[in-house]
C-alpha cells in the first residue's frame, strides 16, 4: 500500500511525497528493486538522486526471505439461510480489512492517474468472498466457491469489482499490494457510482442489503469516503 502511495505522488509530480511513502514501503518489507526500475509510475522520479539511492539500498539488502509479523482487525458481511431443521445451510460471507478514509484518497482517484488500474480492495490481507451457493452480481455469474475481491476504476471513470479464483492466486504467491499482477484475470462486475448521500463513510464498509420481501435477492454495496458503489445480487437458494 505505502509503494503504492509513493507511485500516486510520482504521479502527481509530488517527488517528497513520493519519496516519504516508497521510504515507508522500504521499512515495512518492500524489497523488488526490479519492480522500480521498470515502473512508469516512477519515471519522474529516476533524474533525481533519493532515487538512484533507494534502489542502491534496496539491491544491497538481504535478498533471502523475510516474515512479517502482522496483525489487524477484520469486518465481515454475511447472508445464511438455514434449511428446515437446520439440517442445511447456504451462506455467503466477506471478510475485510477497513482501511480508514483520507481525503488523499479522492485527489489521487479524481486526477484520473488510477484509471485503467486494480487497486488494492481493504486492509491487510486479501478481501475474501466465500460462498456455497450459486449468485448473480448485476448480471454475472459468480460460481460457489472462494474469490479474491480486487477493485478497478475504468478508463472511462467507472468502476469494476474483480473476483478472482484463490487457488489460482495463491499459485501465484503475491500479496495484495501486487494486485496490479492480475490484471485481466477473474470475472469482472460493473458497479454502479454514486456520491454518497448518507455522509461521509470513515472507514470502508462492504455490506449486504437484502430485499425485505425476498432476502436471496438486494445489493452489494461498497461505501468509503463519500463514494458509494452498488450491484444488485440474486442467490440461488435450493435449501
């Protein structure tokens, strides 16, 4: 997240901004050297000498394996629906790390030099979704099973929430703030933006809000700062 930061002000031409957050990075674990001599995200920054001298750091330290020992607080949002006797149960679940709200956030999305980019979505590890049963999020089919939840804002200013396969990513064995690495995989679901109208959401909150008639079907909503992001769900309940 804090690489991520510092390429957001390199971005934006902020070079002490920049190189405060890829500092930070550095002292928190961030090790790939290679990744920014290749990053196009840093190339206002490759002229001027705290570069030169980051990456000489970087390549010079311990390129064996380190462990980070981390801790953090986790939200969850879930539907169960329990079958007669409770013999049977069908739920859906997300678990989340809740980043809290920075006004940063809005100039570094409003500038436009995210689009087109997967952003880490929550705190800490990945956000999960698990479910055993069947669901349909604003038209596309999200099978049973474990997901990896990635946001991306389009080229075109909207949004879209990634569901990646798990197996397929730990495979890969990367961290969410390497997110960027998945682009083009997983299925990709179009959500509605809004400003919200309910103020401004101090921490990321994702939730469900079920029908009140028919709790299979309602909205996923996404709510942080003062945006607001939508879809409308639909499970396939057979309990």
């Amino acid at each position: 997240g804090l690489y991520n930061l510092g390429c957001a002000y390199a971005l934006k031409k902020e070079k002490d901004a920049a190189f405060e957050a890829l500092e930070k990075a550095v002292a928190a674990g961030f090790r790939d050297a290679g990744q920014m001599e290749k990053d196009e995200d840093l190339a206002v920054l490759r002229e001027d000498d705290r570069y030169k001298q980051l990456v000489e750091k970087l390549k010079a330290m311990p390129k064996g394996r380190q462990a980070l020992h981390l801790t953090g607080e986790r939200k969850t949002t879930r539907l169960v629906f329990l079958g007669e006797g409770f013999r049977a149960a069908q739920q859906v679940a997300i678990a989340y790390g809740a980043p809290a709200w920075s006004a940063e956030y809005a100039k570094n999305i409003e500038s436009g030099k995210l689009d087109g980019k997967r952003w880490r979505f929550g705190a800490d590890f990945w956000t999960t979704f698990d479910s055993n049963a069947d669901l349909t999020l604003n038209g596309k089919a999200i099978p049973a099973g474990m997901y990896y939840l990635a946001l991306e804002r389009t080229k075109e200013g909207g949004y879209v929430l990634a569901f990646l396969d798990a197996a397929e990513i730990r495979k890969m064995k990367i961290d969410p703030f390497a997110v960027g690495r998945t682009a083009g995989k997983g299925v990709e679901v179009p959500m509605l933006s809004e400003k919200s109208t309910g103020g401004v959401a101090e921490t990321l909150e994702i939730a469900f809000e079920p029908d009140a008639s028919d709790n299979s079907v309602g909205a996923l909503t996404v709510r942080f700062g003062p945006y607001r992001l939508t879809a409308p769900y639909a499970l396939k309940i057979d309990v």
